[in-house]
C-alpha cells in the first residue's frame, strides 16, 4: 500500500469566489439601498400630495404612505436580488411569501373586514367624534373612529367598542347629522276634551322651551284617535349639536303634562270598559248541590 501523501492547500484559490460573494452582496446592498431611498423619497411624497389633493382623511393619508413604503421595500428587494443574481433565492422566497400571504388573509378575514369598514367610515364620515348613533337596537355618543373599531359612550357611561364591519353594515341613524331634527311627543286627551284648547297648550309649552327653535314652529296635529284618547302629536325642533334632545324632550313632557293638569284637560290612560249582564241559569240545582 502506497502512503497516504499531504496535498498542499494553496490559499489564493480561495480568493475568486470570495471576491464574487462579497461583490454579489455589495451590488444587492447598493441597489437596495438606491431603489429604496430613491422610491420612498419619490413615491410617498406622490401619494401624500395626490391624497391631500382630494381631502383624504390624515389618518388614511398616513396609512397610505406606510403601505407605500412597504411595498417600495419589497420592490426595492426584490430588484437588488434580481440584479445581484440571486434568481432561485427570490423565486422561493416569493413563493413562501405567497402562500404566507394565503394562510394569513384565510386567518384573518373578520380582521381585514373591520380594517376595510373603518377605511370607508373614516372616508365617508356617515358619523364622526361626537355623534349620538342608533344601530340593530343600540344607542351611544362616537368616542373615538379607529381603523379596526368604533368607541362609544353609552347613555348610562359605559364604553362600548363595536367592530367597524358591524357598524358599516347596519342600517345606522346619525341623530345629529344635521343642523336641525324634530322632537316629538304623542299626548292623549279624553274624547270630551277640548282638542283646539289641548293643541293651543301644547304649542305654547313648547314654544317657551329653551333650545326650541322657531322655525320650523311647533306643531300639534291629531295623529291617533286610540280605544282611550285622542293623541295630539306636540312637534318641536331643536339644533342637536346645541341642546340635548333627551333634556328637551323631557321638559317639552313636564310642562304640558302641568298645563294640562292647569287647564283641566284629562290625560286618560288605556282601560277596558265591561259592558252587559251575566245571566245564571239552574241556580236551584246549584242551591240543593250546596245544601247535600
């Protein structure tokens, strides 16, 4: 058997593919770092003023500038690699990226529907900060619009936080949408009262409220004749973005139930009147059934 001999190493054969390794990762920093700084620079600056431009929200204009930079990244990334020659590192990277992408969005979905509903509510502002809303049977005062959920205060003070998708889909009624609403109260009389005396009355109350604006004047119409009471339907309107509605409505009540009580006028309330007679039959063989 022959023996074994020692080669020698010769360290200059190393040198070439160093050399082409720390060039490739030179070239994909330099890129990187052009396509980056330069797309960041150019494209956020675009997107903002293109937003501003059409009067976005601020909190959707800095949330399409952060969406922005993080695409130019991902661009700039895979530019660098592809100009650095790193082909097969991005194409399995973009396909473990896809299918990261797919497992996330199934994960996600009341997530990302809640994030696109708050997009839309702070876009079209059906409600903002300050705003009494009703939706599916619920009432609060809008704390606070995030882009995933909407903060309420309730009318006894607890905070609500409802998902953004609940609200955007709801049938939703903004009480203080506009300038003017109208607050309305039904007020029963007896059928033997006086109905031109009753609406004079409820007129008049309504008038010397505070809050209660002139035009539109107040208004009673009959609006029900009902099993007890003919109902007068007192009509009122008030700036709700200056005086409660729920304050308002509550003393338009006190003062015409204390005019009514002034003037005479009945406020009935519902009861059922029997009318007739009962007729007993064989009431002697119910006598000697008692008497056995």
């Amino acid at each position: 058997m022959l023996p074994l001999q020692a080669v020698p190493l010769d360290p200059q054969q190393y040198i070439p593919p160093v050399v082409s390794a720390a060039t490739t990762v030179v070239l994909f920093i330099v890129v990187f770092a052009l396509i980056y700084l330069l797309g960041k620079s150019l494209m956020s600056r675009t997107v903002e003023k293109s937003l501003e431009h059409r009067n976005f929200d601020r909190t959707l204009i800095d949330l399409a500038v952060s969406v922005t930079v993080a695409v130019v990244a991902v661009v700039a990334v895979a530019l660098a690699a592809t100009v650095a020659g790193f082909g097969v590192v991005l194409a399995a990277f973009a396909t473990l990226a896809g299918a990261l992408a797919l497992a996330v969005g199934f994960a996600a979905q009341d997530l990302i529907a809640n994030f696109v509903a708050g997009v839309f509510i702070i876009q079209d502002e059906p409600f903002t900060t300050g705003d009494w809303i009703e939706w599916n049977g619920n009432a609060g005062v809008v704390r606070e619009v995030q882009l995933r959920v909407t903060k309420l205060d309730t009318f006894d003070n607890q905070l609500v936080t409802v998902p953004n998708s609940d609200l955007a889909n709801a049938a939703l009624i903004n009480n203080e949408a506009n300038d003017e609403r109208r607050v309305s109260v039904g007020f029963g009389i007896g059928y033997e009262d006086d109905i031109k005396q009753a609406r004079e009355a409820i007129i008049d109350e309504g008038s010397r409220i505070d809050g209660v604006l002139d035009d539109p004047e107040p208004t009673a119409p009959v609006t029900e004749l009902g099993d007890s009471a003919v109902v007068l339907q007192g009509r009122i309107w008030i700036d709700p973005e200056e005086h409660s509605y729920g304050a308002v409505r509550a003393r338009f009540l006190e003062a015409v139930k204390e005019r009514f009580d002034a003037e005479g006028l009945d406020m009935p309330y519902p009861n059922t009147e029997l009318s007739g007679g009962i007729e007993v039959t064989n009431a002697g063989e119910l006598e000697a059934t008692a008497d056995d």
